[in-house]
C-alpha cells in the first residue's frame, strides 16, 4: 500500500522527464556498446596478425583497426560529454520544478499550515531534499538500464568466449557484491548520522546568530563558544568512519580486480580446466572483468541512493498532497465598491478543536465607523483581526461584509479590501520603494504620496539612497516606530476599504507617536477602521469599544458610556491610569 503511494509519487516527478531519461539512456547505451567493442578491435589485432609475426601483411587492416579504435574514443567522448551534460541538466530541471512547486504550495498554504510546519523544516524540504531527490535522476535512472545491459552483455561476452574461464572469473563476482553492498549500507549510516549532526549545527549555529543581542545581553559568549566546540567536534566525529570507508572501499576493489585478472591468468598459464586461449582472448577477459566493476559498483550504490531519495519524496509529497491546506484564491464574489460594513454573528472559533477562544462574539460595525478592540493579553483580540480576512475557519456563526458571507467572497478580493497592519510589521530585506509596492505596480510618485501620507516621509529622506535605500534584514536599521510607519505608508498606497491596526505594546517616543496618530487620523476619517489600543487613551474618541474577556464580550460602546456603567472597561480604564499616574 504505501509502496504503491511512493511508487505513484515517483512516477509523478519521472513522467515529465521521461524523455530526457530515455535519450540519455539509450546515448550511455551506445559508449557501453563501445566500450565492449573496444577490447574486441585489439583482440583481432593480437590474434590475427601481432601473435601470428605478420603484421607487415596486415599493415593496411590494422592501420583500418587502429583507425576505427581511435574514431571509437572520440565518438563514446563526444557522447559522453552530451550525457553528462544532459543528465547535470536533468538533475536541475527536477530542482527547478520541485522548488517551485514546494514554494508556490508554501505561499498558498493557509495559516494553520504554517502554525503547525516549523520553518526550518520547510527550509530542509525545499534544499536538502529536494537536492536529494535530483540525484535519484543524476546517478541513479539514467545508469541503470545502461547499466544493467552492460553487465548482461559482458557476461554473455565472456560466457560466448570461453565458457569454463568465465564460470572461474565470475567466483569473484559474489565478492564484489558482498564487500560493496556492505560498505556501501555501513557507509549510507554513517552519512545519515553525520547528516543529521549538521542539521542540529545549523540550526545551533542560526540560533545563535539570530540571538546574538539576547547572549551578549546575558554575557554568554563564552558558553556559546564552548557550545559550538561540542557540535563542531561532534560533527568531525561523524564525519571520520565516511572517510575511512570511502578510503577504503576503492582499494578493497582494486584488490578484488587483480584476483580477477590472476585468476584468469593462472587458469590460462597452467591451462587449467584445459583452458586454452589466444593472447587476444585473455587480453579481452582481464580487461572485461575490469569493465564489470563499475557497473556493479554503481547498481549496489544507486540502490541505496534510491532508497534515500525515497524518503525525501515522501517528505516532499506529504506537504504537497495536502491540499486541505491550501487556500482557495479563485472562485467566490469579487467585491467592488466595498462599504465596509462588518458584522460578526453568534462566532465561535478554536485554533484546536473545542478550545474555544471567540464564544458566541457578536457586534455590527458600520461603514466609516471606528471601532476598538480591548482586552487583556490573550483575550482574543488579534484572534478577531485573523478571522476577518479569513486567515483561520471558524466553526459556528457567520462573518459578514457589507452583507455578504466572508465565505463566499473570493479571497483575493476579500484581502484586498482590508489593510491590516500586524502587531509587529514585517520589512524585506529590499528597497523601501519595494517594500511599500510589495510587487504591485506603482510609479515612484505613488510611493512618495504614500510616504508623506504615512509622515515617513523625513525619515525616507534623511536615509542616503531615499527610497531605493535597502532595508537590513528584518528591517534591523529601523526603529520600532520607523517600522510602523512604513506599514502605514504600505496602507496608503494600496488604499484598502477597511483599516485594522493590531498596536504594538512596544513604547514608541512622543514625536512618532504624534505622527503615527495623524496617519490614523487621516486613514480612518474616510474608512471602517479597527483599533487594538493597549494604551487606552489613543481610543478614546472612537466610535465604539468592544471590550473583550477571556473571547467573550462582556460590554460595548462609546468611552462615556462605558466609563459611566462602571463595569469591566472602567476598571481596566481606572488601572490604565493609575499606571500612567503611577
Ligand atoms: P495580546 O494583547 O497579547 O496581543 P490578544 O488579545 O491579541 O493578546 P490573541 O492573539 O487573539 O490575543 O490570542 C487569544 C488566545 O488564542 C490566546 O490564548 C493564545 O494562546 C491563543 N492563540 C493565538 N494564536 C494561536 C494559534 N496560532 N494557535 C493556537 N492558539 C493561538
Ligand atoms: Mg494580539
């Protein structure tokens, strides 16, 4: 059953490629072709004329012989070249689709995938593996049956020659099959494990990379250090029986080789079994059963190599065969003129089955109003922002937009119309212009509009390239509040319907903060717009206040009105502040 699931995926990546496969295959048949052919020219050679003393009679043949031998070397190296060539370009062709593939699933995949899918796992799935899976097309399909017909003729060649000193020289085959498949298989292990010591380093290493302020700030540089000696150590360790093996495995064959070659030497010498042979014919046994190592060698190793590759295309395939994450980008109503309008009816939603964290959450919020959210930490709050633009399903109730089910509206369209700016805006490492377009097609004057709307405008021009400036990663270089504005001006310039902004807790200085709150003012005067406030006194002229506790509800309405009912806003109100007081 899961064999015939792997197999299916095998032939999914194969298919598309069949056709390379088979010209490379019947291309490598031909230098094998050659390659038997070869001994033969030189065989007639000895035979015919050399042994015999009359060469000065055979000049002309075996000037024709020696002329087709060397004609034989240049066309197996033309050909040789074209297959090596075709099979490098193979084993990227699959790179090239299997990433892209993996990457289009990734940005198509809902939010739920990415909370359950770490991102160094992905990271390993759409390098290593898929690197992985282009040598199963490199080494492994495009030898075998050259391969494997190599083996069967030389065989039949030798057997054809002479049957009592094949049956001798094939006693060195077994060997051959022992010693390579377990040095191979011990071999395979040891990578493995090394393989998956270095995955512990990088990560060790990224880690403390990405943590470097947090080491500093807790001086454990030294400990750090100490740290990485262990990994690194343990990782030369792994890495010595893979070189003894691979030392070692080469001279075991070279071994095995010339007991071949003095078996059948020894057999002709002593005319053993009455094996009575031309020189010619000898000089073709020794240099077939040369010829025979390589091919097994490779069969005994692409069978391992195969059987790893097959475990990164299960990897790869158990991401890509779900489609139940995938986000449906296509179908449902296209929204024009959008209102604004949003209504939440009786919602109910979990991230995990039946831990409810919205219970029965519903309020209307009219087109143009502005609304906020408040609550304690963990209440829900952001939680509401996701299911709005559909990050999450929810499981009981309906969301409506301008009376229309979210559900039903093309996804695409739904998130155009609302700009949500994240509790903790993401920068790309790329211009600021790139970073306010975020690859839509605005001129340089759309993007500068955006940015003196956003008042990031001073901030823009006082960076040396303006807004070709390239931000660090991460946004590193700029302030928290820098960064906020940015997203502001990425508001302004794609003009959603709907504004949401989820505040950071972070403490941004007096100046920004005026200037954020006049890019709030100027978008939310024409838009539906939601706050999340932490500090309470930037929301006290909304429109209305949802207070939320623990997902559900308990008050709404304006900071009067809720001041005066003395419930659960008045306290957190009360508390706010007395910290401020404080
Ligand atoms: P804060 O003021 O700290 O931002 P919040 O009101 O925005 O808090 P939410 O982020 O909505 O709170 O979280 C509400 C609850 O949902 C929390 O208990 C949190 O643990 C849980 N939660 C949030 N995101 C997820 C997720 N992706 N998967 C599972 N549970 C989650
Ligand atoms: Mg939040």
């Amino acid at each position: 059953m899961k064999e015939n699931k792997t197999l299916k995926r095998m032939w999914k990546i194969i298919k598309p490629e069949m056709k390379s496969i088979i010209i490379i295959s019947i291309l490598a048949t031909i230098i094998s072709i050659i390659e038997i052919v070869k001994p033969y020219l030189i065989k007639v050679a000895i035979d015919d004329y050399l042994s015999l003393g009359i060469y000065q009679k055979g000049i002309i043949t075996i000037s024709i012989i020696g002329g087709v031998y060397i004609a034989l070397v240049i066309i197996g190296n033309i050909i040789d070249f074209i297959v090596k060539t075709a099979t490098s370009m193979l084993g990227e062709n699959v790179i090239y689709s299997l990433r892209n593939r993996l990457y289009k699933y990734i940005q198509y995949a809902n939010i739920t995938f990415h909370d359950k899918t770490p991102a160094g796992k992905l990271f390993v799935r759409i390098t290593n593996d898929v690197e992985d899976i282009s040598t199963l097309f490199k080494d492994v399909l495009t030898t075998l049956v050259k391969d494997i017909l190599m083996i069967i003729a030389i065989l039949s060649i030798m057997l054809i020659l002479n049957v009592k000193l094949a049956l001798i020289s094939f006693l060195i085959i077994p060997l051959i099959i022992i010693f390579s498949t377990y040095l191979t298989k011990l071999l395979n292990k040891k990578q493995e494990y090394s393989k998956s010591v270095k995955t512990r380093l990088n990560t060790f290493l990224a880690e403390s990379i990405y943590g470097i302020k947090l080491i500093k700030i807790f001086n454990r540089q030294y400990e750090k250090q100490k740290e990485c000696e262990q990994w690194t150590k343990k990782f030369w360790e792994s890495r010595i029986p893979t070189g003894i093996i691979e030392g070692f495995l080469p001279g075991i064959m070279l071994i095995l080789e010339k007991l071949g070659i003095s078996i059948i030497v020894w057999t002709c010498v002593n005319q053993w079994f009455n094996v009575n042979l031309q020189v010619g014919v000898i000089y073709m046994f020794i240099t077939y059963i040369q010829r025979l190592f390589d091919p097994i060698n490779r069969l005994i190793d692409n069978f391992e190599t195969l059987q790893e590759s097959v475990v990164s295309i299960d990897k790869i395939f158990e991401i890509l065969e779900k489609k139940d994450y995938l986000e449906d980008l296509e179908t449902g109503k296209i929204l024009d003129n959008v209102k604004g309008k949003i209504e939440f009816k009786n919602v109910w939603f979990a991230y995990e089955k039946d831990n409810w964290i919205l219970k029965n959450v519903s309020f209307t919020i009219e087109p143009g109003q502005s609304v906020a959210l408040v609550g304690k930490t963990g209440s829900g709050k952001t939680t509401i922002t996701n299911l709005i633009n559909r990050f999450y399903e929810i499981q009981k109730g309906e969301i409506l937009l301008d009376g229309v089910n979210i559900k039903e509206i093309n996804i695409r369209s739904l998130r155009k119309n609302i700009g949500i700016i994240l509790q903790d805006p993401f920068i790309f490492a790329r211009s600021i212009k790139d970073n306010v377009m975020l690859n839509e097609n605005l001129s340089d004057e759309d993007v500068e509009e955006a940015l003196q709307l956003s008042s990031a405008e001073d901030f823009i021009n006082s960076l040396p390239a303006g807004i070709e400036s390239v931000a660090d990663e991460r946004g590193n270089s700029y302030s928290a509040g820098q960064k906020q504005l940015l997203a502001f001006a990425r508001i302004f310039a794609h003009n959603p319907s709907i504004f949401v902004l989820d505040e950071a807790t972070a403490n941004i200085d007096t100046h920004t903060e005026e200037l954020i709150q006049k890019s709030i003012d100027k978008i939310s005067s024409n838009k539906t717009s939601i706050f999340i406030a932490h500090r309470l006194s930037t929301i006290v002229n909304v429109d209305k206040i949802i207070v939320l506790n623990q997902g559900e509800i308990v008050e709404q309405g304006n900071h009067n009105e809720l001041l005066n009912s003395g419930g659960y806003y008045s306290k957190l109100y009360q508390a706010y502040y007395n910290s401020l007081t404080a």
